[in-house]
C-alpha cells in the first residue's frame, strides 16, 4: 500500500479556482473520507490524485516522491466510479480481467488475481454472467474487483454507493468497511452522505467551498466541531442551534440565549468581546425533556420504535429537537421543560474561520 500528501494543491478552471490549497496527509492503510455538500470539490480533489485533472498550483505525493505530472496509469491507483463503468458486451469474468491483459500480464497471474477478487467478493457464481443481467449491488461488488485485481497502491472511491437503494446502501457499507479490513489498503472515499462518513472512516476530511474546514476521527468531529458548518454537516438529525450574545458575568463571560436565563456555562472567550454574536449549539440526544426551566411546546413526536425525535417550539419561535430513547408518550400542543446541559453545549462565533469556544464549567 501507499501514503499520500497534497502540499497547498490548488486547482483552477481558467480564472475561477475551486481548490485553495488544499494541504493533507493519508497514511498507509487508511480509509480516508472526504465528505462535503455538493459542489464542494471533493470529486474534484480525488480526480487530480487519480490524475484525471491537471493539478494548478501545488504538489501530490505518493510515498514522497511528487506525481504532479506522473500520468494515471503509471500512478498504479484504482479507482471505482459512481456509474460502475463495466463494459456491457463483456462478461464479469471478462471485466474483471480486461485491465491485466493490456498489460500483457501472464494468463495465469490474471486467472489467479480473478479468481482471488471473485472469492472475496462472492461474485464467483456470477462470472459467465453480462452486466445487465446484474442486480445494482452485484454490479457495485464487479467494478470494486476489476480494483482489486489491479493490486493498486491506493483505492479511490467517488460516490460509489450513490446509486443504490437505501437498504442496498446499508449493506455495501458494512461490505466495504469489511474488504478495507481484510485488505489492510490505502483508501480514499467521496461521498455527500455524512452517515456512511461516520461509518466508514477512519479519518474525514470536512469540505466547503474547496477548503478543508476540519479534518479527524469521526466521533471527534461530532463532539468536538470546528465550526458551526462541521457541526451543522456532521450529526443525524442536525444539530440544534439558536442565536445568542456573550454576556460579561463575573469577570468571565456567558452565553446569553433568550429563554434560557442562567443555564450555559462559562466559556473561554478566545478574544471575544461581551455582546459579540454567537449561536449556541446542542446534539438533539442531549436535550433533556421533562425537567429545567426552558418551556416549549411540542409541535412533532416522530416515533421510529426504538427511539422518538420530539419537535419541540419555543416562545421566542425558535425551534428544538430532542431525540429520546424508546416510545415518547408526548402529543402535539402538549407543555414541556427542556433542559440544555452546559457540558453538551457548543459556542459558535459568527466571523468566517473563527474557531468555537471553549466551554469551562457546567
């Protein structure tokens, strides 16, 4: 397997750059994550290290030595596409070898390396097999072992999933995450979706607008967010955010949220000044219903069985959800209390690449 480094990449399409310099490192046998809405860059980043797009500024490395102007196929990467890109006219036993033999790479090495990706993906009954008579995930598993028949140095994924159903979806992921195991490879995964994000990685790799806005482990981001766009983008259902100012209180400072009175704790202002804008944030697990002194009332029990997600309207017209365990016994028009625990709270500042604040008591 491999490592790879991106030094200040930039990429630009005349006089419009959609990567500013980007700067990362991927260790050997990592399953690295690049997640980000759409239009983000992330599809954009992997085909310049798959060498698809001229890289503009900059420099990638694979194992140190820089590939900027190393073509594809001498960069020995693999990459699986969204759309499959399986040949219809040739048979899976046929695709899967079709790369090796243009390498003029010896029958039986090809035979070997074919029969190894088939038993590992359990494709092996489906060799003789066309395409098209193919369901959506068996096609997935033959584009994933034309890959590994390649023995590349690092696996690319870009949104290989997408087209699949929901429950499809579910199960290719567990796949997935089995084979990067097993194969103990390098490999790098683009997605729009945060939940096979968290899943899958052991590192991502948060995007916005063509700039790294976070990159670490998958719980860190979820509990320890950059910024309100990785808090925002991380978490199922989002995160719940409402609108504050910092408020002097005893020679430190506070969050001051209507409604809220005393609640939040003290936070390290990081220069900030008391009456800044901030918004407060809190995982919808960690809303506390039935108890504090926040009233609201519930405007939506969604019950999904094993757990509930409670809408919940405050009388400042800001909206909460709280999500809890089991079956809640809560109707629509129905008084609550909400309690916002201090030590699950996030402070977010408004002033673009500021950090959140530290929180320093409950």
């Amino acid at each position: 397997m491999a490592e790879l480094a991106l030094r200040d990449v930039v990429k630009s399409f005349g006089s419009s750059t959609v990567i500013h310099g980007v700067s990362l490192e991927v260790r050997d046998g990592e399953l690295v994550v690049f997640v980000g809405p759409s239009g983000c860059g992330k599809s954009t980043l992997l085909r310049m290290i798959a060498g698809l797009e001229e890289i503009s500024g900059g420099d990638l490395l694979i194992d140190g030595v820089r590939c900027n102007d190393v073509p594809p196929a001498r960069r020995n990467l693999a990459m699986v596409f969204q759309s499959y890109a399986l040949y219809p006219h040739m048979s899976v036993r046929e695709n899967l070898a079709f790369g090796l033999e243009n390498t003029a790479m010896p029958r039986a090495e090809i035979d070997r390396r074919v029969g190894d990706a088939a038993r590992l993906l359990q494709i092996e009954p489906l060799l003789e097999r066309k395409p098209k008579a193919l369901s959506g995930g068996q096609r997935q598993r033959v584009a994933i072992g034309r890959a590994i028949t390649r023995d590349p140095r690092i696996f690319l994924f870009d949104e290989p999933l997408s087209n699949l159903d929901a429950g499809l979806r579910v199960q290719m992921r567990v796949e997935l995450s089995a084979l990067h195991a097993r194969l103990g490879a390098t490999m790098i995964y683009v997605t729009h979706d945060q939940v096979e994000a968290m899943t899958m990685a052991s590192r991502i790799v948060v995007l916005r607008l063509g700039r790294v806005e976070q990159v670490g482990a998958p719980l860190d981001l979820y509990n320890r967010p950059a910024n309100q766009f990785v808090a925002e983008f991380i978490g199922s259902p989002r995160i719940n955010l409402l609108e504050g100012r910092l408020a002097p209180s005893g020679g430190g400072i506070r969050v001051a949220v209507p409604g809220l009175a005393d609640c939040l704790a003290d936070v390290d202002g990081g220069g900030a000044a008391a009456d800044e804008a901030v918004t407060l944030g809190i995982r919808p697990e960690h809303v506390v219903v039935g108890q504090g002194g926040l009233r609201a009332t519930v405007e939506l029990a969604e019950q999904l069985g094993s757990e509930s997600y409670v809408h919940c309207l405050l009388p400042t017209g800001a909206r909460l959800v709280a999500r809890l365990p089991g079956q809640a016994s809560l109707r629509r028009g129905e008084a609550v209390a909400l309690d916002l625990p201090a030590r699950h709270c996030h402070v977010f500042r408004h002033a673009e690449g500021r950090p959140a604040l530290a929180r320093l008591g409950p």
